[in-house]
C-alpha cells in the first residue's frame, strides 16, 4: 500500500493497481481487497464443481463463464491471480470436454429418435398396404390414432431431428394416414351402399314372409319359407340395427305358420297312428301270401289288402318310408312270379326252345356217324376231336331239353 492509500498486487507481470481504502490502516486496506479476492475465487471454484460434478449445461456453463471472465479481466482485490486465471483456464477445458460429450450425446439422442420415428412410419406404412378384404378396420384405425399420438410425443419428449429427416419422415407418415383413410372412407361408402341394398332386399322377404305367415296351405308354404330362408342368406348383411330388427319380424312370421302348422300335424299324427296300425295288419296279411303258390287265388288275396291298404289312409312320417317300402316288397314278389310264369307259357319261347332241341339232335346224329368213320378207320387224332365235339353237343342237348321241359 502506498503512502497516499493506493492499494497494488504483485502479478507476474509486476504491480498492478487495485485502488484505495482511505481511512484505514495498510492491514485493513489489503484485507478489504482480500476479501474480494476470496469472493471471486470462490465464485470460479463453484463454477467449476457445477461443470465438472453436476448436470450444468455446456450452454449456461459457457454463459457463466463469459460472465465470470468480465469479472477476472476487471477485478480489483488481492490475491493469487495466477492461480484464478488457472482455474478460469480449468473451466473452460471442462467446458470443451463437456461440450463434446454433450454432442456425442445429442448425436445418439438423434439416432434414437430418428429411429423410434421410423418405426412409426413403417407400421403407419404397413397398416395402409394392407388388402382391404383383411383390414381390420376398427383395430386399424385405432391403431393408426395411437400412431399419431406417439409421433407428437416423439416430437415433444425425444431430441430434434434436422428439419430435412423430420419433413421426409412426417411426409411418409402422413401420405400413409392419408392413404388409409381414403381406402377405409371408400370401403365404409361401399358397404354402406350393400347394407341398403341388403335392407331393401330383406325388407321385401319380410313383407313375402309376413303374408305367408297366416297360410293353411301346408306343403307349398313350408316349400315357400324354405326358398326365402335361402334368400335370406344370399341377400348380405344390412347394418346390425337394421339386420337384428327385420330378422325378428322374419322370424315372427316364420314361427307364426310353423307353429300353427305343427299344431295340425300333431293332430294329424294321433289320426296317422291308428292307421298306421291298421297297415301294420294288413302287411302281415300281405306276407303271409309268399312264397307264391297260387298266383291268381294269390293276386286276389292281394288286390283285396291294396284296396284296404288305400283306404286305411295316412301314416306318420317318420313311418312312411319303412310301411310302404315292406308292401312294395310283397307286391314286386308277386310281379316277379307272375313275370315267370308268362315266359313259361310263352308260344314263342317255347318254338325257339323246340327249334334248339332239334337243331342240337341232328348235330349230335351227325356227330356220332363221325365218330364212327373216325373209330373204322383208326385215326386217333380224328377220334379224339369226334369225341370231344360229340360230348359238347351231347351236354348243350341235355340243357336244351331241359328248358324245353319247363313248358311242358
């Protein structure tokens, strides 16, 4: 401290003036100034625990920094300058270092977030690729909204992309929600269309069904049900409110002539098994005729069970096919031995039959006067052929003769 109160600290550089501290003792004056020193040491140390130990970032550490050496550059106190000057020199090398971390981390951020957009974009891209017949629209729809709300997440949450990559991307992104949304807006217009169509079309077997419904004609209006039902089915679907309310009516009319019809049935039926009974007896009747013995005393007996069998009226369904096919049984019998007995008598077979008896006869004389030749003159060759022609011959009459006799 000089004699007029000037305060100066020694540097490398030599003295440099810091100021005074008037009215006060040399001790008081550079402990005045010390102190200063010790602030703004203890400044530069702070900042640079928070570069170095803590999460600062290498922006508002840079700004720290700058402010930090308009304070060094100016200060007016006592001290280690050098050793200041150091630690400013510290900062800045851990703010460089911090800085290159921080880019290399910026870099991967980027990578990570280019990638989790990308895969955004490519499920985005693959829902609208699919086939419409097997888009599950509710499901990709969903998903497709679910898609966009990660995409703004990614873009609030995750690092910046540069805006070249960020418009190509969001360029994909868009083009394939755009493009799913025109497919799934034409597909919901087309089946709006088939829904109409279908409710038109189910409405007119409605109102077919509704004017059956109250029909006593049996037969041709279960034919006719079963034809709309079959209708029905090919008509499409029209939309579940629609579909659920006209199948009820469809139903109800259905129900409405199939109950009254079963209703009659079930009367019928109390009928159909009394008769059922009655050609039960009267086919034990017409089996008991077989085998034919008497075909006419037999055909009689049996016009006689068909004109009751006729009479006895309807049997139950589920019997029908059983009772009728047994009768026809009996009846084919009886058709089959009246057929053999017609070619027994037959004129016309029974000339052929005499006609093949003579024609074998004569062969067979011949035969033997060949055989005979063949035995005078010793040819074993000649023999044996005589022979065995003579033996067919012979066989073919004995079948002939027999024939012949059955219309005798």
């Amino acid at each position: 401290m000089a004699d007029d109160g000037t305060v100066f600290v020694r540097t490398p550089d030599g003295e440099r003036e810091v100021g005074s501290y008037p009215g006060s003792t040399p001790e008081e004056a550079l402990a005045y100034f010390a102190r200063k020193y010790d602030e703004l040491f203890a400044s530069a140390s702070l900042l640079l625990q928070r570069v170095t130990q803590t999460d600062l970032s290498t922006h508002d550490g840079q700004e720290s920094l700058k402010a930090l050496r308009a304070q060094v550059g100016d200060a007016h106190v006592v001290g280690d300058l050098a050793r200041l000057d150091a630690t400013v020199e510290q900062i800045s090398t851990a703010l460089r270092a911090k800085s290159q971390v921080e880019g290399e981390q910026r870099a991967a951020a980027r990578q990570a977030a280019l990638a989790k957009r990308e895969t955004v974009v490519a499920e985005a891209e693959k829902i609208a690729a699919q086939p419409v017949e097997k888009v599950q629209w509710k499901q990709s729809t969903g998903r497709m909204r679910e898609l966009l709300d990660e995409w703004k997440a990614l873009q609030r949450g995750e690092a910046r992309l540069d805006k070249t990559t960020e418009n190509a991307l969001w360029q994909r992104f868009s083009a394939a929600r755009n493009g799913f949304d025109k497919t799934r807006r034409a597909h919901f217009a087309q089946l709006d269309e088939q829904h109409a169509s279908a409710k038109a079309e189910k409405q007119r077997l409605v109102a077919e069904a509704e004017k059956l419904a109250t029909s006593k004609d049996w037969g041709p209006t279960a034919s006719a049900f079963k034809r709309l039902m079959g209708e029905w089915r090919q008509a499409g679907r029209a939309s579940r409110a629609d579909d659920d309310a006209l199948w009820q009516k469809f139903k109800t009319a259905q129900d409405t002539f199939f109950h009254a019809k079963d209703e009659v049935v079930a009367a019928e039926n109390v009928e159909f098994e009394a008769n059922l009974k009655v050609k039960e007896g009267l086919l034990t009747e017409a089996q008991a005729l077989l085998p034919v013995k008497d075909l006419a005393a037999t055909k009689s007996k049996l016009r006689t069970i068909q004109d009751r069998w006729d009479a006895a009226g309807k049997v139950p369904r589920k019997d029908m096919d059983r009772i009728e096919r047994a009768m026809r049984k009996v009846e084919q019998t009886v058709r089959d031995a009246e057929q053999t007995r017609w070619k027994k008598t037959d004129p016309e077979l029974e000339a052929r039959a005499r006609s093949m008896v003579d024609q074998l006869e004569s062969a067979v004389a011949g035969l033997k006067d060949d055989l005979a030749k063949a035995e005078s003159g010793g040819d074993e060759r000649k023999i044996r052929e005589a022979r065995e022609a003579l033996q067919a011959r012979e066989a073919w009459l004995q079948q002939a003769r027999g024939g012949l006799s059955e219309f005798r």
